[in-house]
C-alpha cells in the first residue's frame, strides 16, 4: 500500500465498505452473505437521528427479507402503505398509485423511522461482517499501477491500513472517497427545501403518503409506528430563518389556510413548531461508479430529490446488483473483480438516469410554485390518473420493481393531446417483478 507507508499492524479483509448508512448496511448485508469478509467502517461513534428516509419501496422488501431485516422491522411495527397519492391543498385526489395492482407478495410500501431501519439492517448483519464505528477514513491505499487495495484510517488516534480486495464507497454526497477515487461530481441544490415535522397523539391518517400540490409547493403527509405523522413542508431556504414564536405561529396560520388538508392536524402542528428540522434538496450523479478496486454506492454515487422515495430503495438494489456481480468471482483475481466492477457499472447507468429522470420529473410537477408549472403539473398528473396504462406504468417505476420509462407518445396522452391507443395491448405481466409471481423471498 503506497498510501500507508506502512504501519506495525495492518488488517486484512475481503471488502471495506465505508460509511454505515443504509447504502453501507445494504452492501455489508449482501457481501456478507457471499462469505465475504466484511468490514463495515463509520467515522459517527453513534447514529445522529434525521427524519429522513423513511419510506422503503416494495422493491427493497425482497432484499430485506432475505437479509432478515424485514422481519425485525415488521416486528417493530413498522407501517404498511398501500398508495402515493397526489392531492390538491384541499385534498381531492389528483393521480393515485395504488401498490397493490402490481401484485406479488408484498405489495406495499413500508414506513418507518430511519435510524429504526438502520439497526434492523445492523441487527442483520452476517457472522462474517465487522461494524466498527468510529473509524476516519484519512486516504486510499494503492498499489503499484495505481489500482486501490484498501485504506488508511485513524481508530482511536492510531493510524491503521485496511488491506481489502475491494472498498466500497458508501459515504454519503460529500464522499471523501468518491474525491479521493478521482470522480468528480457537481452536487446541484434545488430552490427549496423541505421543513420536517413529527407530530405525536396525532388522528388516524390513511395508510398512504398523500402529497399536496400547493400554490406554496408541496406538503407531504403520512403516517409512522407509535401514531405519529411525519410532515414535510416545502419553504425557501430563508423562509423562517431566526423566526421567533409569534412569527411560526402566524406561519403556521397562514399554512392551514393555504392547505386546508391540514386542518385536522393543525392544532397538533402549531404544538409542535419548535420541533422541525430543516432539509437541503440535492440531486447529482457521479459520472463513473468504479474505479479498479473501488464502487461508489447510494449517495456517494447520486443523490435524487426525496419525493420519489428513491434513495434507499436505489441504495438496497444497488447492493443487490453489486453482490450479484461477485458472486462468481475470485476477489484474489484483481481483474476478475475489476471486469465484474465494471459490469456493474453498465448494469446500473441506464437505470441511474432512468431514476434521476423520474424523480426529476415528479420534483418539477409538485414543487414548481409558478402558475404556469402547477398548471401543467396537475395536467399531467389528470392525465396519467386518465389512462389506466400510465397508472399503472408509474405506479410501477416508482416501486423499484423495474422501471420503463415513459415516452413521447405517453407524455401526449398525459397532456390530453391524443387517446392512450397502447391500453388495449398493455399487459402488465409482461413487466419483470409484477405478478402472481413476484415479491417471492
């Protein structure tokens, strides 16, 4: 290792996946499950608590069966979500997706809190993985000809070299390792952020994330374990900046008023303005996933806008995908392992920009705050709900059981320029994942 230059103690693993979110967890899981030996490494003595990332797709529950994470997190009650339903201020329905019409044994989306997901993944963790917080990732080590065989880390004040096969990069948007590879990315913020609220004692909500299209952009609404709600409401980045208690309360006033969908929760919302936390919205895609050595995962390698629900859906079949790619492979074959992560690479790009186009897409159609993009939001949104084809088709996308992008043709008919004359052919058994058959664990 020339990033090293050594040290009296160096450790030896198959794989050093770095960063222990659910992008690392998912990565740990899969390659542990191969016999690999894994070492999980995080620089957080501990898991800060974010309200974020709290909706698993019916395409992550296959992964998380197997793994053994579904079971504990059902255990803890996790919340079973039937649809995504877009919703004007006063709530009428605008486009529904409704999981069930897929089919398979678990159709539904699951709900619940991010740091309860995190340690049910870790509590899924197999005999042959490490997780070992507290550990800083300072450099990467290479070898002769530049190929990457591990990391340099500070445990406790000491330096000490990794020496793995391979190092996956699961660091998060700011990855030092992505940096550290060579590949460049240019993170792009969008003009608003998302104000995070966790209301307690709350009424009885649908089983469902009901998302509001509003003059002030969107509100997003659905239920956790323990009657709670989670709201998210979307604001400028200054909007209640050194805001006191009279001025949230006016802010609060004037929400409710905007979004009369609120109003049963109102009361409960204005108890709970001192309790929110604030969300910057980035999207990115990293221009390359490996270098020789390295794979770069969730959100070191792209960031989409949490509408979609995409990050750890995309997180968990990523590390599905990566596994299912070395599970032939001698790691002691350098190239072997380099072909296979290349392989992967071209496995995943179409499907990277697929995802980014879709939840690019659903961003611009429910948090554009001019008249003419909520216009043509709910236009498009009517039109999808229209054609039973479409319903279906995004409703599909979105599941992270596959993804067929909409064409030309579909966006005319979500516009209401021509008929939908594909709906008499469309079958949906003809798409991978849906069926009597899927969902199988």
């Amino acid at each position: 290792m020339t990033a090293g230059h050594g040290t009296d103690h160096p450790v030896d693993t198959d794989v050093v996946v770095c960063g222990s979110g659910v992008a690392g967890l998912a990565a740990a899981c899969a390659l542990g499950r191969l016999g690999l030996k894994v070492i999980l490494a995080d620089k957080r003595p501990t898991q800060p608590s974010l309200w974020k990332g709290e909706v698993l797709q019916p395409g992550s529950l296959d992964s998380l069966h197997a793994w053994g994470a579904l079971g504990r997190l059902e255990a803890r009650q996790a919340i079973r979500l039937s649809r995504l339903v877009a919703r004007t201020a006063d709530g009428e329905e605008l486009m529904a997706m409704d999981f069930a019409a897929l089919g398979g044994e678990r159709p539904w989306m699951l709900a619940h809190d991010y740091s309860t997901i995190l340690e049910c993944m870790a509590e899924s963790l197999g005999p042959t993985v490490s997780l070992r917080r507290g550990v800083l990732i300072k450099d990467l080590g290479t070898r002769a000809g530049g190929r990457i065989c591990g990391v340099r880390a500070m445990i406790g004040g000491t330096a000490v070299d990794i020496r793995a096969r391979l190092v996956v990069a699961a660091d998060g948007m700011s990855s030092r390792l992505r940096r550290l590879a060579g590949i460049d990315a240019e993170p792009v913020a969008y003009d608003h952020r998302l104000l995070s609220f966790e209301l307690s004692g709350t009424l009885p909500v649908d089983d469902e994330v009901s998302a509001h299209v509003t003059d002030r952009g969107l509100v997003m609404v659905y239920p956790l374990p323990d009657a709670r709600i989670r709201v998210y409401v979307q604001v400028r980045a200054d909007e209640l900046r050194q805001a006191g208690p009279a001025e949230l309360r006016r802010w609060c006033e004037g929400l409710v008023d905007q979004v009369p969908a609120l109003d049963p929760i109102a009361k409960l919302l204005e108890g709970n303005l001192e309790r929110r936390q604030l969300l910057p919205v980035w999207r990115y895609r990293a221009p390359s996933l490996v270098r020789p050595g390295i794979v770069l995962l969730g959100e070191a390698a792209h960031v989409v806008h949490p509408l979609a629900a995409q990050g750890m859906n995309t997180s968990i079949d990523e590390a599905k995908g990566l596994a299912a790619r070395l599970a032939a492979v001698d790691l002691a074959d350098d190239a072997a392992v380099d072909r296979a992560l290349r392989g992967y690479e071209d496995d995943r790009m179409a499907r990277i920009r697929a995802v980014h186009t879709m939840s690019h897409n659903a961003a611009r159609m429910m948090t554009s705050t001019s008249r003419g993009g909520r216009v043509m939001g709910r236009r498009l949104m009517r039109g999808t709900a229209r054609s039973s084809r479409l319903s279906y088709l995004t409703t599909y996308n979105m599941s992270g059981l596959g993804m067929r992008p909409l064409g030309r043709f579909d966006r005319l008919v979500q516009l209401g320029v021509v008929p939908d004359l594909r709906a008499r052919s469309f079958a949906p058994r003809d798409l991978p994942g849906t069926g009597a058959g899927a969902g199988r664990g």
